[in-house]
C-alpha cells in the first residue's frame, strides 16, 4: 500500500492473522457498502461513515436499523490503520472487532443473509478457503477500513518545503495549536502525524447535564475514565461537523470557543484541558489551520462499489 504524503508506514497496525490482498480489500469494500449486512437489510456501514462527510455521520446521533437514536455521533473512519482499539470509548480492540460486534448486525443473520448472495460465497472462497462465515466477514472489512487513508494535505506539503502551502493565517494558526504564542495549545492530545494520541481524555463536554455520558468509564469502571472520550485525528476535521461524541458543536468555530474557555468544569476534567487565551482573531486563525489538514482519499477507496445481486 503506497501511503499519501504526510502519513508514516512504520504506524501502521496490521493484524498477522488479517494481511492485507486487492481481493479481500475488494470484498470488504462490498461488504462496507451493502445494507444486506444488517439485520433487515437498511442500514450498511456506509450509512453512519459517509465518505463524503469525512467518513463521518453528518447527523448529530446516528441511528439503529429500526430508526432509532443512538446516544452518540458516529466518529470518522479515517486513518485507523495507525489505530487498534476503536471507538470513542477504546471498548473495540480491533477494527476487526468492531465489525464483528456491531449494533445492527449478528453473526448468524450475517452468514444467513450475504451467505444467500453466490457471488459473495465465490469471492469468500477465494480469499479465505472456506464458505461465508461472519469472522471473515469482518476481516474483510476491517481490511477495506485501513485503506480509507487521507495525507497530502496543505499542511503536509507545508512541510515537506513548499512555503506556500499554508495561508498566513494557517501559519499563525499552527504557532496556536503548538502552543508557541499562548503556552498552551492542542497538540498534548493531538499529536503526531496523524494529529491523535490515541489517548481518552475528559475535556467536559456534555458534563453539565443531569445524567451525563460517561464515556470510557461505562466499560472500564475506573473512576478516572469518568467522561473521558477518545481524542480523534484532525486529519480532514474540516470535513465532518458536527463535532465531538454527541455531536453537539456545529462548526470548528464552536469547538476552538469550548477549547478556548478551558472546557467544561467538573470533577475528572483532565488537567490538561486548560483556557488557551487566544483573542477572536487568534481563534480564527487556529481553525484556519485545522481547515489546512484536508488532504485527499484514493477514489478508488471512496468510489461506491457494485454490489452482486
């Protein structure tokens, strides 16, 4: 897989039991797109990760196959080939698991209902050796997942030495988000080439409501996870409002506000969540730099596929 610029090989995480082939990216790409997937056949994996929202849901809540509201908005799928837990609570220690033990699907009602479809079954046996069944199923589309990569942005050819890539404002923005102007700034938590740690952080967001979501505490049960929700790359951010994992911030303009002000207060508030200080033209200048890491997807990766009938 040849990456775009600005993305580094050396992170990536490939399960050994899960190597990437054309053949099976090609299935799971299928798969990702089917709404035969689910359990009664309307909704497909492409519905809550809209490749022309970032990969991301353009909704504040998605929702279930029968219609219903989820508690949280559906994070971006990209670049988690430099990732192994997922969601916005970690609680998915693979994408592998994550399609394996997805809300609107079983195990059984997979294999019952794309095990039905005889070119899904000709294609599995090529790439697997066996008849339809849902762990290869979810390989395959954890092996799609990874090439859903986004680099070559304007920050990335900002430095690998083309001075023009980023506007003055960008700049000025990047000088924020590094913390060089105020002291504080975004990149403890957004870190790397990929503009994520990885790590699960309470900044306070949604703290202030009678019955909050806990986040990462609802399945770890430790005290300090309390509220505490995964930091998500930055890469293509510009593309995928609303933002955070309620989906209550509409614009970045609105995100870099709550960040500015030092979050919300409460009792497990991370002690790096902390007022930034910046004036109004300051705040501008910083989502400047955050609209700058929009990069490119392969369209061969974000083409929709023919599906088998």
């Amino acid at each position: 897989m040849t990456l775009q610029l600005g993305l580094q090989e050396h992170a990536a995480y490939i399960p050994d039991d899960n190597p990437l082939t054309s053949e099976k990216i090609a299935l799971g790409k299928q798969f990702f797109w089917d709404k035969r997937w689910s359990r009664n056949g309307t909704v497909a994996c492409v519905s809550c990760h809209d490749p022309n929202h970032g990969w991301a849901d353009p909704r504040q809540f998605s929702l279930t196959f029968e219609g219903k509201r989820t508690g949280r908005h559906a994070s971006t799928l990209l670049n988690r080939l430099f990732s192994d837990r997922q969601h916005w609570t970690g609680e998915r220690t693979s994408l592998e698991d994550q399609a394996m033990n997805a809300r609107d699907q079983s195990p059984e009602l997979v294999v019952e209902h794309l095990g039905a479809v005889p070119a899904y079954q000709k294609q599995f046996r090529k790439v697997f050796g066996t008849d339809l069944n849902a762990e290869g199923v979810a390989k395959a589309i954890a092996a799609y997942v990874r090439t859903i990569l986004s680099g070559n942005s304007p920050y990335d050819r900002f430095q690998a030495g083309d001075t023009d890539a980023l506007s003055p404002a960008a700049r000025r923005g990047l000088r924020h988000f590094e913390g060089r102007s105020h002291g504080r700034g975004c990149i403890g938590c957004h870190a790397g080439f990929n503009f994520t740690d990885e790590g699960y952080y309470n900044i306070g967001v949604g703290m202030d409501r009678e019955d909050p979501d806990l986040g990462r505490y609802t399945f770890t049960r430790r005290e300090a996870d309390k509220g505490a929700f995964k930091a998500p790359t930055l890469r293509d951010v510009a593309r995928r409002p609303p933002y955070m994992h309620d989906g209550s911030m509409k614009t970045l303009e609105d995100v870099v506000a709550f960040y500015n002000k030092g979050g919300h207060r409460n009792p497990w508030l991370s002690p790096l969540i902390q007022p930034l200080n910046l004036s109004a033209s300051e705040q501008a200048d910083l989502v400047a730099f955050l609209e700058a890491l929009t990069g490119e997807v392969a369209p061969e990766v974000t083409s929709p596929p023919t599906l088998p009938q």
